[in-house]
C-alpha cells in the first residue's frame, strides 16, 4: 500500500459546479438504471423471443436467468471501474460507464430472435447483459460517491439520497414505457418487435448524458488527496476490509427488497396469478412514485436525525411485513393488493434509498471510497439482488406456495438488520 500524506482540505464547491455535478450524475444514472432495469418489465416478451419454446414458467426462468447474467459481472465492474475512478478520477470513470451501457444496450435491441438465429440468439443476450453488468457495476459507487464529495458537510444526507432518486426514476421510466407499450400494441407485436423500442430509444439518448459527465468537473474531495493509492482494490480488501463487509451486509434487504418488490412482483402477477398486465403495472408505478416521494424527505431528515434510525426502521419492516403482504397478494389475486404491496414497500425501501447511500460512503476514506464500496455494494447485489427474481420464481415453483418470495425477503431484512446492529451509528465521513 502506497503510504499517502495527509490530504489537503478540498475547496469548496461553486452553487454553479454543484448544479452541473448534480445534473451529469442524476441524468447519467437514469440513463444507464433505465438500461439495465426495462430488461426486467419484458422479461415475459425476452424469454419467448430469444429461447426456445417452452411451457410460459419455463420461459421466464430462462429470461430471468439471463437477467441474473448481468449482476454477475457487476462485481468484476466494480474492482476494474471502481480501482480506475480512485486512481484517474471519478469522473472518468463515469463517462466510461455510459459508453460501455450505450452500446451494450443499443445492441440488446438488434438481436435477431431465436426462430432466425437460434443459439446465438441467446449467447448474443447474454454477452449484452454481461456488458451491461459491468457497466452498471461501476456506475452506483461512481454515483453516489460524485454526489457525496460535492456535497456541503450539512447536505450529504440528501445529496446522496438524489442519487437513489435518479434510481427510482429510472424504474418509472421502465414502468412506463412498458405500461405505454402494452396499451398501444398487442401481445403478438409486443413479443415480435415492441419489447426492442426501449433499448433503442435508450441508445439513442445517450449522447446526452455522455456530453454532460464529460464537461463536469473533478468532485473537490478527490482533488484535495495528497496521493491516490497504488493499489486501491487491494487496500480496500485489506485495511478496510470490515468496512467493506459492513457495506455489504447493509446492502442485502436493500438489493432484494429493490428487485423483489418492483421487477419480480411485476412479472409474477401477471403471469402466474394472471392479473391483467395493464393494471399490474399501473399498481407498481403506484408504488415507485410512494418511493420517490420518500426518498428526498429521508434523505434530507437524516442530515438531522442521522442515517442509522431510517435504515434499522426499513429493515425491521421488511422483516414483519413481507410474509403478509405476498400472502394477501396471493389470498386475493388483484391489482389494488398489488398496489398495496407495492406501496408500503415504496415506503420501505424509501427509507433505506433515502440513508444508505450516504451511511455507505461516511465508512469510508476518500482515496479508496469508490472501489471498497462499488466492491461491497455490488457483491450484495449480485448473490441476493441479481437472481433474485430468478430464485423468487424457482421458489414459488418448487414450493407451489405464492407467499415464497415474503420468505426471502424477510431473510434478507435479518441479516441486514444484523449488519446495521453491528455498525456505528454515526461513523464519521472520511474527507
């Protein structure tokens, strides 16, 4: 480990420096969430053109597979990205990010289905969520460690919960962009050709993000280091190896709160408890705007009341509630119990988005800030939150039990809320 002098205090940054930070990052994150996210609300349409035909379960667990593919990679994003943003800057980083996720995604929505190219048709999927998943790997530590560092210290709280905000805003636009296609289009068009327009428009606005993440300036914590480390990836899993687990652990009811709530829920009534697709989407984006709303309230009363309160409260939630919120799901199969599981879930993960990504970045020194956290976050991500509706769906197969998804749930609120007991309640931000 390179030994590093004392950093210098960072300056202050302009209102006019903070408003373009803002801007690049919230519409750069959008942008490449919205891409890796839409996958999730076409996985039905995915599965029937691009594998072979099988009975409908089967199809979804193969697209759902396929969805899991890109958290893989999602790690390896973050120790490549993550140890590039602390030695080169996070901006560069970032602008890598949307490249590698523009073409990754203009390219998911040229594949030629399998009925024309057969098995390349899904190796084709599988290497652009592989792509994606690097990407997108490197693109949440970048994110919201850019907004934290240029956050005045009074602010951190909600600069860092705009970050999420950017998130769940990107899951709106998936939502309603799927909710617009079912409307306009039949299920033969939907499945043919429409499930392929949000990744091509995705390309297609592209450049913007780009254009602003590459005119923005260096957040001031990273110009204010002495020396940036010779081995950021090694240094993170050695000195702050125990931060590293923290962040992890935290992230677990997060990820599989994140993706069972909004991507599995979506899927699973429509296709296995047979609610008119329409309404099922309706009642999610519901649920996505409660969280929305929450997320910048939370973010900003924990730079009053702290991060840890909100986080703990989220996790014991998701913890009592999960089990009866499938089973009313399940006991009565319609769109309003999937817009009340979806909004008291809204409300749950509300209050994690709103303090997590700010509790994550204050465990955490500034020199190697974005590779120990990218590596912690996406980790959790990967294991619980990538395959989680795969593993939901393969649960509620096995078991033939539609409350299964509320048991995986409340094990991931268990052991993230262990995790939260385990760390400090007001750790300190590191520069």
């Amino acid at each position: 480990m390179q030994t590093a002098a004392p950093p210098t205090p960072a300056a202050p940054a302009s209102p006019r420096q903070i408003a373009r930070a803002l801007g690049s990052v919230m519409i750069g994150n959008w942008f490449e969430l919205f891409d890796f996210i839409v996958y999730g609300y076409f996985a039905a349409q995915i599965g029937q053109a691009m594998f072979p035909k099988a009975d409908p379960l089967t199809a979804i667990l193969a697209s759902f597979a396929t969805y899991g593919v890109g958290f893989v990679m999602r790690p390896v994003g973050a120790v490549v990205l993550g140890s590039f943003g602390d030695r080169r800057g996070r901006k560069a980083a970032l602008v890598l990010t949307m490249l590698l996720m523009a073409v990754a995604t203009g390219l998911t929505g040229l594949i030629p289905s399998y009925a024309t190219i057969g098995l390349a048709a899904p190796l084709l999927l599988v290497a652009c969520r592989l792509v994606q998943g690097f990407a997108t790997g490197g693109e949440w530590g970048g994110a919201t460690t850019f907004l934290v560092e240029y956050a005045p210290p009074h602010r951190r709280g909600f600069f860092g919960s705009l970050q999420q905000l950017s998130t769940s805003l990107a899951i709106v636009s998936a939502i309603g962009t799927a909710l617009l296609l079912n409307a306009i289009l039949s299920p033969q068009d939907l499945a043919a050709w429409g499930w392929r327009v949000p990744f091509v428009l995705g390309f297609l606005v592209a450049p913007v993000g780009f254009w602003l993440r590459a005119h923005v300036s260096e957040t001031p914590a990273f110009e204010a280091e002495a020396a940036v480390p010779a081995a950021p990836v090694r240094e993170a899993l050695t000195v702050h190896r125990a931060a590293v687990a923290r962040v992890f652990g935290i992230t677990i009811v997060w990820t599989v709160g994140s993706y069972i709530f909004t991507t599995f829920t979506a899927t699973f009534a429509s296709q296995t408890l047979k609610i008119p697709a329409s309404e099922v989407l309706a009642a999610t984006l519901l649920g996505v705007l409660v969280n929305i709303a929450t997320i910048p309230i939370v973010g900003w009363l924990s730079d009053r009341y702290g991060r840890w309160p909100f986080l703990i409260a989220s996790a014991v939630g998701c913890l009592l509630l999960s089990l009866p919120l499938y089973w009313q799901l399940a006991t009565f199969a319609t769109a309003w119990n999937v817009a009340i599981l979806t909004s008291v879930a809204g409300v749950l993960t509300g209050l994690y988005s709103g303090a997590a990504p700010t509790f994550l970045c204050e465990l955490l020194p500034t020199r190697i800030r974005y590779t120990a956290m990218s590596i912690g976050y996406n980790g959790a991500v990967m294991i619980f939150g990538g395959f989680g509706p795969f593993i939901a769906t393969l649960l509620v197969q096995q078991t033939g039990t539609a409350i299964a998804p509320g048991f995986y749930v409340t094990g991931a609120a268990a052991l993230s809320a262990i995790a939260l007991l385990l760390t400090p309640r007001r750790p300190a931000l590191h520069g």
